[in-house]
C-alpha cells in the first residue's frame, strides 16, 4: 500500500477535488474495501443513497485507476478518497481470496504507467491536502449561536414545506374527485395531460415524490389491456386518496414523508436509531430499470434473505438521469454475498441501504418457507393493511406453472389444482418456460398482475427478469 498524502495531493486534478474526497474518507461510505498485496490492488464500493455503488480499483504500484463514477475529472474524488484510506488506515482492507471479474477486466484492458507523478504544471491551482482535512474539520465545528441560526433557519423551512404539502394535498383531493365527476373512462383516454398538470402544481408546492407517482399512472394504464384500465385507474386514485390522508395525520412520519416529498440521506438513514438492520447472505433476484418523465431512471435492485424462515426482501433503489446512460451495475442477478444492510424506517420496512458488503457466496437452492401452508399472497394483504398506498409487493409463489389462456395472455397457474389460484402476469414469456414446472417463483405483485424476477426449477436457477 505504497502510498503518503503527498502523493494524493499531487495526483489530485484541483483542491475541490480533494476537499470532496476527504468527506468519502468515512467507513460507512464504503461497504467493500478489499485488497490483493501479491498484485498490488486496492478496490472498493462507495456507497451513495442509490443501488449501485461505484466501483474503484487503484494500482498502488504506478497509481493506475479506474472508477465508474461519471466525473471528468481525474482521478475522480471516490478514487482519491481510496487511495486516501489507504495512506491513512490501511487496515480497512481486508485481504481478498479472490479478484472481482470487473477488476479482472480492467486489468485485461490497462497499460500500465510509469509510478512516477506528473507535476504540476507553471500556473496551476495550488492543491494542500492538509487544507482539505481542515475544511472538513472546520465545517463540523460550529459555535452555540451558528448553530441556533441554522436550526432556527431549519425549522421554519420545515414549517413553510408543511404548510405548502396541506396545500398541495388539498389540490390534489379536488382534482381526482373531478377525475370521478368526469368518468373513469375519460380519466384513461386522456391521463397523460390530466396528470402532467397536477404533477406540476405538486413539484411547485413541494410535494415533488408525489408528483413523480402521479406523472407514471398513464404508463402504468397503457401497460394493461384495456378493459383492466379504469379498474387499475380506481385503485391508484383511491391509494392517493389514502396517502394523502394519512400524511396528514403525520406529516412527520419518515415512510409518509419519503413518499410525499423528500427521501432521507444515506447518513441520515444511517443515524436513525429506529432503522432495522440485517446481516445476512442475500440473493439478487433481478432488477427493474423505467425511464420515468421526469428524466431520470428508476433503478431497482431486489434482493433476498436466504436465512430467514420466511420471504425476506429487500429493494435497493436509486435514481439518475437519463442523459447520463446505464450505470455500471454492481449487482448480477443470481449473484450471492453475504452484507450487512440497513432498512427505511417503514411499516412494511423493504428499501435498504447496503452498509457493509462481504464476500461472495456460492449460488444454491433458495429456503423452503413452507409455501404450501399459507396464501402465496398474504404477504402483499399484510403490506396493503398497514401501508395500503403501497403499489408493488415482492411475493414467493409456491409450485406452479406459466401457461397461456386462449387469448395468448400468460398466467402463474399453481400446481396440483386446476381449479386453483392463476395469476395474471405482465409483458411477454419466453415460450420456453411455458409448462415448466416451477419450485418457486419470485415475482412483484401489483393487485392485478404479476412482475416475475426469477424462478427456481429442476433445471436450476431460472433469470426472469
């Protein structure tokens, strides 16, 4: 690990390059440190409020670097704080047994360098490394009355959000009993505008989480067959309805808030002593990637608990813009690691943070959670009981099969009984799953149809999403 904080100060591009790596330098913002001596390499993840961490590797030798963050600078701010660690506290690397394949690959594709460090050039920012650990020293120590200010200035934005919410939510009360006035059937012929506008009116009142979920109900519809449009329609307004009363009765509930306004932080998340956390061996089921029209991209990550006695989920989830492109994922469906994650605060707790990710598992069977007992969808009855504005559930469906009815539209048909239970499943199947039968099947349940993720077999793990 041959590095000093003079070389960090030189390899940085500019001083707020390294002003910014110095606030990356915690623990807790890097759930994956790892390191291979034999090669010289150091890796990590850095962990942001979304699914997907950056991936960064250094070559301690000659001080090559690779990050998958979207910067343009370089070296980046996630690669200066590795490296920073590593000057620092080496002993959070944990000698690794083997070499991820992304790092592999960019081994594959390097040249390598020289280790010596270009100098700065004539007329350059000056860059002290020193001043950067100073700034970020400085900015957490206030005096008694700075700090009063700020939570004076804090409170009375929190009171004026408040106030502009109720506002907001009143609005939207009397647009969706006009939706009812008008008819359902006009409501889905003409969503698209009738939802762009009071998403707007929610954005300028601050109620911008909300306008996100209305601004997606046309896609939604349009992703039905049209006869199942005005039902699916009266179940999102209805659940509006819901949310919106309920936030007014707490409007400081974290869940409420989160899906009304704004979303914690990371750190706040992190802090919060009423945050459920698991340490478990987990499974990525698949993920759910939507463009939405507000620019950016949803990004969904599930995973599932392969220790716990019944169905565990969770769902990372993270958003950035379109114009950005696809994100490197950090994820593979099928993929097993053992991790420490964090949940939302929830009545139903299913977002998560990773917080701390270890080493990989070898893939296998998932647990048996002794299906056949119990309705496959009593979970999602539960969710809808204590948060019923929730839209998707994660649900594990016992033995079945995938089977189309006359009309080519695919079904979840549970095994042993003809008669049984059959779920109506979105997009298009694979002919090749058609009959096969299925141990268990993870999917997202949304009231109406299934969203399936993967499935277990007697040909192995099955990737459906």
């Amino acid at each position: 690990m041959e590095f000093d904080l003079k070389t960090i100060e030189t390899l940085a591009p500019d001083q707020a390059s390294l002003s910014s790596a110095s606030k990356l330098t915690k623990q807790s913002n890097w759930p994956r440190l790892e390191k291979n001596e034999q090669l010289a390499l150091i890796w990590g993840e850095c962990q942001g409020s979304g699914s997907n961490p950056y991936r960064v590797v250094v070559d301690t030798g000659d001080h090559g670097y690779k990050c998958t963050c979207p910067s343009r600078k370089f070296p980046c701010k996630h690669t200066l704080a590795l490296m920073w660690i590593a000057a620092t506290t080496p002993a959070s690397f944990t000698a690794a047994g083997s070499t991820p394949e992304w790092v592999n690959d960019w081994l594959g594709r390097r040249r390598k360098t020289t280790s010596q460090s270009a100098p700065s050039a004539p007329g350059a920012e000056s860059k002290n490394i020193g001043e950067a650990s100073r700034d970020d020293e400085s900015a957490a120590v206030e005096d008694a009355a700075a700090i009063e200010r700020r939570e004076t200035a804090q409170r009375k934005r929190a009171q004026e959000t408040r106030s502009s919410i109720s506002v907001a939510l009143d609005e939207l009360d009397q647009w969706i009993a006009d939706q009812l006035r008008l008819g359902l059937a006009g409501f889905v012929d003409n969503s698209g505008d009738r939802c762009r506008r009071i998403a707007a009116r929610l954005v300028d009142m601050k109620a911008t989480a909300l306008a996100g979920r209305i601004d997606e109900i046309p896609s939604r519809l349009m992703g039905l067959r049209s006869e199942e449009r005005p039902d699916a329609a009266i179940r999102e307004l209805g659940k509006l309805v819901l949310l919106a009363k309920a936030w007014r009765q707490a409007p400081d509930d974290a869940e409420l808030r989160r899906l009304v306004s704004t979303s914690e932080s990371r750190e706040q998340v992190l802090a919060n002593p009423d945050a459920i956390q698991v340490e478990s061996v987990w499974e990525v089921l698949g993920e759910r990637i939507e463009s939405r029209r507000d620019g950016l991209v949803s990004h969904s990550t599930w995973l599932l608990d392969q220790n716990s006695v019944i169905p565990r989920f969770a769902q990372l989830l993270d958003y950035f813009p379109a114009s950005a492109g696809r994100r490197s994922n950090a994820f593979t469906s099928g993929d097993r690691f053992e991790a420490k994650l964090v949940f939302y605060p929830a009545r139903q707790p299913l977002r998560a943070l990773v917080v701390e990710r270890k080493g990989d598992i070898a893939s296998g069977k998932w647990p048996d959670f002794s299906l056949g007992a119990s309705d496959p969808l009593a979970a999602h009855g539960a969710r809808q009981d204590s948060a019923p504005w929730i839209t998707d559930s994660p649900v594990i469906l016992p033995p079945g099969a995938i089977l189309l009815d006359d009309r080519g539209a695919a079904w979840w048909q549970a095994a042993g009984d003809p008669s049984g239970i059959a779920l109506s499943i979105a997009g298009t199947i694979n002919a090749t799953l058609l009959g096969l039968n299925l141990a268990a099947t993870a999917a997202l349940w949304n009231g109406s149809q299934l969203d399936l993720l993967a499935a277990q077999s007697g040909f192995g793990r099955l990737d459906l999403s």
